[in-house]
C-alpha cells in the first residue's frame, strides 16, 4: 500500500530531490499534493510525471484562474493561506514541508496538529517554534521526521544506541569562507558565498553556512529533536562532509554515519519514517573513520553560535528574533545592500535588545517575527549595522 504525499516546496532543492524519489518508488508513494511558490514553469513538468496529484499552491493568486483553466482537473490555491487548504483539500498520511524560511512554521503546526505525519526539512519550524511542536507531539498529535542530513545522522545513531551518550557532536563544512578568519570577511561578496565546498543548496541555506548561522539553527533543532541541552551539542568543523553527525559515548567511542553528500539518503529515510537498511560505523577516534580532514570549532570565529544558547536555554520568542532578523538580513546580503558581517551585527542587536515572551501560540511567534523584520529593515535603511 503505497503512501500518499503532500510536498510542500516542491520547486526547492529539497522538493526536487523528494519528487525524484517519489517518482523512482512509485510502489511506495503517491504525491497528492505540490506547492511550487513562484515557479510556476514547472507546474506542466511535474503534473505530467505525477498524473496522481490532485492539487497545486501557488505564491501568485491573480495565477490561479489561468491555472485552473489549462488543468481543470486539479485543484489550484495560492499564497500562505493556500498551503494549509492544500494539506485539507489533499489529506494526505504524509506531509513533507521542504518550505524555506518562517513561512514553513504554521504549515508544521498545523499538520502535526491535525495528526500528519510531518517530515521536516523546514528548520525555522524547530527553530522558531519548537516548544509548540514538542508540546503537539508530547500530546500525541502526529509524528515527526527530521530530513536535515546532520539530524538523520544522528536519529540513525540513536537507533542503534540511545544510552550513555556523552555528546551530540554535529559536523560543519565551514561553507564558503571557512579559510578565511574575521577581519578577511569584511569585503566578501554574495557571488563568492554561494560557492559551497561541497553541498548543492539553495541560496538562502548556503548564505546561512558561511555565517554559521545554518549551524546555530541545527543545534536549536537537536535539543528540541533528542532533547539534549547545549553543553551536550557540540560542532566539529569536517572539510569533506562525509560525515554527517556523531554520537560520543561515555565510553570515549564515537558512532557516525559516513556517506556522500546527497541529500536523497536523509529525505528517504524521512519519508520511509526510518524503517529502511542503515549503516552506522564505530571507531575510538573519528579520525579513524576515514581519510578526512577536521578541525576544533572556534566560537571566537563563529560568534553567531552563542545565539543558539540563548534560544535553547531561555526559549519564548528568542527563536522567532533570531530567525526573521537573519532572514531579513541574508536577502539584503544576498542584493549587495549590506556586507557580509552586517547579517551578524543585525541578529546581534535584535536579539540583544528582544524582551522575551512566551511563546505560547503561532499568533505570538507571527507578530515578533513581523515585529523584528520591520525594525531590521529600518536598520538597513537608515545604514546602522
């Protein structure tokens, strides 16, 4: 019995990677669902490789009455709103939200309200509302599976072993200026931090890897996933990315997983919700895992990690700060309004200046998020960053 899907950012680097899987395990999944945001050209592409899809979001409502005309027989919505009418409409087992940015958020409560299950690449979802998540699946609403390839790796781990755990030890490129120390990243250009090492990302992410912020985001992510605090989360710098995560255990040994960067492992073992073949290795020393090259995370280098503390251990609204000023601050970065360590100053002041919340429903998370996009804004414009 195959099962049904709902993909929401489909035209993603995720989503296209999800859509490939799907399309090559049509015994095992049936897609009922895309949103697609801006991209509409690829709206005929895929409605012809999946004729199972009954309904279509798009970003641009004034689209939707053309839409609706070339292909009548599915069904079109737009904007925010459209993706949770989409996720009705479909009701489909799985939701998997490949969506980038705060925009993903409701449509993970509101799956995991309503008992989908949810696999997750949308990282602004734990990140920004993690205590309502956990508090959704703490009650007993739907089931979560992680796609973050660091978090796989990590679910994998603990599979095998889950006690006497010593750290999370999650592993890090350095993204595109990992040679280059503080005072070289002054003049650094949008054009060169989208030169990732060894991932295929979207651009946004890929900002997010060069500032480390990406980084801050999965350690957020791992303490509201496994439930281990910071000073059981540590990062370790890894050149290759064959490594993913590791687990240390009491003992001094360490479990990992080892494979090629390919984002199709972790979205698989999403959808398949972990119930496929895995390889996990052990070694005593994780230099022993391969012929890779490491190197000691340097706080003083990636002082952007220290927000990640704060969300973790004073929670409330600190999530939805730090996310929608990095938003705001990677698209300005991204068309050469402000430099490269102005993405860090601006989340800096936000969250140095944020008067905490609780963080005890969407609505709350919305309006900080709104709050801080505005006032970071104003920032970029008056030029103080």
């Amino acid at each position: 019995m195959s099962k049904s899907i709902v993909l929401l950012g489909a035209s993603g680097s995720i989503g296209y990677q999800t859509l490939d899987i799907v399309k090559k395990n049509p015994q095992d999944f049936n897609l009922f669902g895309i949103s697609i945001g801006h991209k509409t050209r690829k709206i005929n592409g895929i409605l012809s490789h999946f004729p199972s899809i009954k309904a279509v979001c798009i970003q641009d409502k004034n689209k939707v009455n053309y839409y609706q005309k070339h292909y009548p027989l599915v069904k079109f919505f737009s904007g925010d709103e459209g993706l949770i009418n989409l996720i009705d409409y479909c009701k489909a087992e799985m939701v998997v939200n490949a969506l980038v940015g705060f925009v993903g958020l409701y449509p993970s409560i509101y799956s995991l309200t309503n008992n989908y299950k949810l696999a997750l690449a949308n990282k602004e979802s734990l990140v920004v509302g993690g205590d309502i998540i956990n508090d959704l699946l703490a009650k007993g609403h739907g089931e979560l599976f992680p796609i973050d390839s660091e978090h796989s790796a990590l679910w994998k781990c603990l599979k095998v072993k889950d006690t006497d755990v010593d750290k999370l030890v999650i592993t890090a490129s350095g993204g595109a200026f990992r040679k280059l120390n503080r005072d070289q990243l002054v003049d650094v250009k949008a054009s060169d931090a989208l030169k990732h090492p060894t991932w295929k990302m979207g651009p946004k992410i890929t900002i997010d890897c060069a500032s480390m912020v990406n980084k801050s985001f999965e350690v957020i992510e791992a303490y509201y996933l496994f439930g281990y605090d910071y000073e059981h989360i540590s990062i370790l710098l890894h050149d290759e990315s064959m490594i993913h995560s590791l687990v240390k255990y009491k003992d001094g040994t360490y479990r990992a997983e080892v494979s090629y960067p390919d984002m199709r492992n972790p979205i698989r073992f999403a959808l398949y919700e972990g119930n496929i073949p895995f390889d996990t290795e052990v070694s005593d020393d994780y230099h022993k895992f391969g012929p890779y090259h490491f190197h000691d995370f340097d706080i003083n280098r990636y002082p952007v990690v220290n927000h990640a503390r704060t969300v973790m251990e004073k929670g409330g609204t600190y999530g939805a700060v730090f996310n929608a000023s990095n938003e705001v601050a990677v698209h300005a970065y991204l068309k050469d309004e402000i430099p490269f360590l102005a993405i860090e100053s601006l989340i800096n002041r936000c969250m140095n200046e944020h008067h905490n919340e609780k963080a005890k429903d969407y609505e709350t998370l919305l309006r900080v998020d709104q709050k801080t996009r505005k006032y970071v804004r104003e920032l970029i414009e008056k030029g103080e960053y």
